[in-house]
C-alpha cells in the first residue's frame, strides 16, 4: 500500500508502514479530511497485513497543532447551522456535536483496534488532538524541541476525542490534571521524565533513524506474537490481574503458533534472522 492523500503520504518497506502527515504549512493541522482518511488507512494497513507495524511521522517544524479551524466555522464544521431552522434546535444541534466528536473519536480508536502496533515520531507542537492521538499510539518518540499541550482548556472547552481518557493510562492523573486544567506546555525532556516518550532526540533525523530502527525489530518478530502481546496489553490496561492472566492462558491456548516457536529456535540455532509468515489479510464484509 503506497499512497498519497490530501494529509497522509504513506509508504510500506520492509514490513514498516510509514504514514507522514503531509500539510507542513498548516502545522498538519487537523482539517475534515484528516478524520475519514486516518482511520481509513490504518484500517487498510491492519487488513491487509503487509505491513507489521506502523510509523507516524510528520513533516515540517511541527507535527500537529490540532484541529483546524475549518472544523468548526467551515461549512459543515461545529458553528455551521447551515440556514435552518431545524438545525439551529439546540437539541438538534448538540445531538450532531456528540455525533461528531464520536465520528472523531473513532479516528483514533483506529489505532487500538488495529492488528500492529503504532509508533508516534513528534517534533515541535504537539497540541490539542495531536496530543488526542498520539495518547492512542503504542510508543512515542519526540525530538528535544518538541512539546506537549492539552490546547482544549486554553480554548473554553473539554478535550474530548481522547486525551483525558487514555493519558492517565501513560502517566500520573495528577500530572494529567495539571495539564488539563491550566493547558501548559510540557517539554520534551519533562515528557521523557513522565513517561510520556520513551526518548527524546537532538533533532528529526536522529529520531527517524531511531525509530526505524525500533520498528525494524518488531517487524521482525513474529505478527502473531505481536498481535497477541499488543491485545493483551490493551486488555490488562481496563482489567485486574486476575482477568489478564485469565486472558492471555486463553489467547496462547487459542492462537500460540507452534511453527513460529520452532522458526524462531531453528533460526537461533543456525544463527540467522527468523522468517515468520504474514497475518492473513482481513475481509470486510461478505
């Protein structure tokens, strides 16, 4: 899958799906495009497995400033009544708004609910729904100059397409509290010392270059065992102990791949790269 659309340039090599986000002179500002073609690509990416795992990256000075302001005064956006009197009900209209904050939701609901793992590569801002997404991702990466802000407090309303939900699941609830309730900027190298980046780097290069390299290594395991760990994560984040131990006896009891193990200690034995056959690809619908 090689594409390009009006936000995402995307590339597959070698196993690593690179999704860049392609609107630098918007600061990849989130406009309506980005909310169909996002999840429409992880979710091609996840089905059709020819990739095992995904790199998010984006190009510019920063990697995302949030939503555009087209998505709420643009025709169509939240502030558009469109000339109605039907429209301009306020239970009509705030019956659209949760319809629309859940269409955005689901964007970054993609991530979760896809079949690789999702690396996040973050330079310069990372505001408002950037921080929405990148809290849905796997792992974060983020250059020295790069920054974090929970914009929504700053504007008069409530982030909702995922940040308070997810982002106490990273790191303290006190931490997250601070930052939602007063919307200031965390730098990079406090991101790092929370836990909200795994590391930061000198510059976007470097950070690519490391990246790369991480997603090499998952690619290279099996995608089954990666599947599994990656829903067993996901699972044990909303369950107790008890219920994940309970989950993961019945996943490997299920789907544990005997072939995979003996490829992987047949590999070790005659010191060479383990070969493990792709997930099968996913059909939607009948």
């Amino acid at each position: 899958m090689n594409e390009t659309t009006t936000c995402f340039d995307v590339n597959v090599q070698d196993g690593i799906a690179h999704v860049r986000m392609i609107r630098p002179e918007r600061a990849n500002s989130m406009i309506p495009a980005f909310w169909t073609e996002l999840p429409r690509i992880i979710t091609r990416l996840s089905d059709e497995a020819a990739a095992r795992v995904v790199v998010l990256s984006a190009e510019g000075r920063h990697f995302c400033s949030g939503m555009d302001t087209t998505v709420f005064t643009g025709e169509g956006g939240i502030a558009d009544t469109g000339g109605s009197t039907t429209r301009t009900n306020p239970g009509r209209l705030a019956a659209n708004f949760r319809l629309m904050a859940m269409h955005a939701q689901e964007a970054f609901n993609s991530f979760e609910k896809a079949r690789l793992p999702i690396i996040t590569a973050i330079q310069g801002a990372c505001v408002g729904g950037g921080v929405d997404m990148i809290s849905a991702s796997d792992m974060r990466y983020a250059t020295q100059d790069a920054f974090f802000c929970i914009q929504e407090i700053n504007i008069g309303m409530t982030a909702d397409v995922g940040t308070l939900q997810r982002l106490p699941k990273i790191i303290a609830p006190g931490i997250v509290a601070e930052l939602a309730y007063t919307g200031r900027r965390m730098p990079a190298a406090r991101a790092r010392e929370v836990g909200l980046v795994n590391e930061v780097y000198p510059d976007h290069a470097a950070m690519m270059e490391a990246v790369m390299a991480v997603a090499g290594e998952i690619a290279s395991k099996s995608p089954l065992a990666v599947l599994g760990t990656k829903q067993t994560l996901l699972y044990t984040r909303e369950h107790s102990v008890t219920d994940g131990l309970e989950y993961i006896a019945t996943w490997n009891a299920s789907m544990l791949d005997p072939a995979d193990m003996a490829e992987a200690f047949t590999a070790q034995a005659e010191k060479r790269p383990p070969v493990y056959p792709d997930l099968y690809p996913v059909r939607r619908g009948f």
